[in-house]
C-alpha cells in the first residue's frame, strides 16, 4: 500500500469517526457533562497533537515498518509456521487486541505505569476526546509494546493497520457520550465494547475503574473475570474521574503533561 494511502485511510478514518460521534453526542447526550467541552476540549485535543508529532518524529516507520520488516525476514510466529495470509491478517488482530488488554491491565496494576495511565482516567467528564487523551509517553511505550508483539508474532503489515484505525475508531466510539438504544446494548456489548460498558472504567470508584479494561473486543473482559455490567451509583450517577486532580485547573495542557510526575504521595514502584 502507498504510504499516501495509509495516511489517508488513517486521517480519514479517524476524522469521519470523531464527526460523527461529536455529532451524536452533541444531539443526544447520555448525560449532561459535568464540566462541559469548552474547559476540556483544548486539553484533550491538544495533547492529541502533541502525541501525533511525537510518534511521527520519533517512530516515522512505526508497528507497520516493522510488519513489513518481518515479512521481509520471516520472522515472527505466523511467518514461521506459514499460515494463509486471511488466517494470518485474522488472528494477529485478535491478537494485538489481547495484548492491549493485557497491556491495559499492567498499566493499571504498576505504580509507575498508572502515574502514565492516570492523565487519561482523570478527565473529568467522558466523551469523544477522552478516547484520544493519552499522555504521550503512554503512546511512546504502547507503541514499543505494540511493535514487539508485531516482531515476536509476524503480524501482517495490513493487519496492524486495520487493528490501528479500528482501535482508534472504537476508542472514539466507547468513550463518547452516547446510549445506544436499551434493546441492542446487551447484543452489541458481545461484539464490541460499547460507550456504556467503557463508561464504568471512568468511575472515581477504583474498583469500578479496575474493571472493563478492553477497547475492541469485549470478551478479554468477560474470559479473565474483569467484566463489570453497570456502576454502582447508576449510569447517571457515576462519577467520573480521579479522587486526585479534580481541579478545573488540571484540564490546562500543561498540567495533563506534568501528572505522571507530580509528588502526590502515591507510590513510584
Ligand atoms: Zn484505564
Ligand atoms: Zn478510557
């Protein structure tokens, strides 16, 4: 594939999503937002920038340079043991997915890690652009995961692509202030994670937040116990955030950039 049409499908893709789930979330809100956008919007969309630049000018070649890589060498399980190249785009974004999952897991478990994963939980109302506040070292590190696993398993270079725009995609999805109509929630929510589901990983409750840790798939969360099926307080109710950085204050750009390193008491390792 043409590296303009990768761009293009990337861009493209991400843009028709975030349109269209502002657009929902604008003419049917779940809930009223506790903040609002116009004190969080700058934030999140300006550490979406800031995380863009930062893996284009450190990691230009990024998971799909080191696909083709593999392809190139043979490296890698499924180049190895030469499966067809449908089974292959198949099972390397399944399991790309479970390795985000279990990813998402460790962050949340590792003091260290969570001081880079709490920026993202500690918006204080969810929406679309929640979906694209994390802190650029979190990227930078996700992406070293990302492209281990693509090295170490032969994933196709199409396959990570498809993974990246479709998890870009559902994560604008499951973070925005939408509903889906009550009937098809339970049927979706087998398929992929729905903004109701992702919505409890949002609660100020820890156990809450320590619960529904998938993006794509919402088995992972159902096959190691980790499923949660609504708040405590109610879907209303719940609220959202951190019990630390409440201040309207921390939604300012500069602040997002410095949470993982404030001294706040809360354990280095
Ligand atoms: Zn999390
Ligand atoms: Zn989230």
């Amino acid at each position: 594939m043409p590296p303009s049409l990768e761009i293009a499908v990337r861009v493209g893709g991400a843009a028709l999503v975030f349109a269209a789930m502002a657009l929902w979330e604008w003419r049917a809100p779940r809930r009223a937002l506790a903040i609002g956008r116009s004190p969080r919007w700058p934030g999140n969309l300006g550490i979406l920038a800031i995380d863009i630049v930062a893996v284009r000018l450190l990691v230009p070649t990024a998971a799909v340079g080191v696909a083709l890589l593999a392809s190139d060498r043979g490296w890698g399980l499924l180049n190895l043991i030469g499966v067809s190249s449908w089974a292959a785009i198949l099972i390397g974004a399944v399991v790309l997915d479970l390795v985000i999952y279990i990813q998402h897991v460790v962050f949340h478990h590792v003091p260290m890690l969570w001081r880079l994963h709490r920026m993202h939980h500690a918006d204080l109302d969810i929406d679309v652009t929640t979906g694209v506040r994390f802190h650029p070292l979190e990227i930078l590190l996700s992406l070293a995961i990302k492209m281990a696993a693509v090295a170490v398993l032969g994933v196709p270079a199409v396959a990570v692509l498809i993974f990246e725009v479709l998890l870009n995609a559902t994560s604008m999805f499951n973070h925005s202030n939408v509903a889906l109509p009550p009937w098809i929630e339970p049927i979706v929510r087998w398929i992929v994670v729905t903004p109701q589901m992702h919505q409890i990983h949002h609660s100020i409750e820890r156990a809450e937040t320590d619960s529904n840790f998938g993006f794509n798939l919402p088995w992972w969360d159902r096959l190691f116990g980790t499923y949660r099926a609504k708040p405590a307080a109610g879907v209303q109710n719940v609220v959202i955030g951190l019990p630390i950085f409440r201040d309207i204050t921390e939604l300012a750009i500069v602040r997002l950039l410095t949470q993982p390193f404030r001294n706040d008491g809360s354990p280095l390792v």
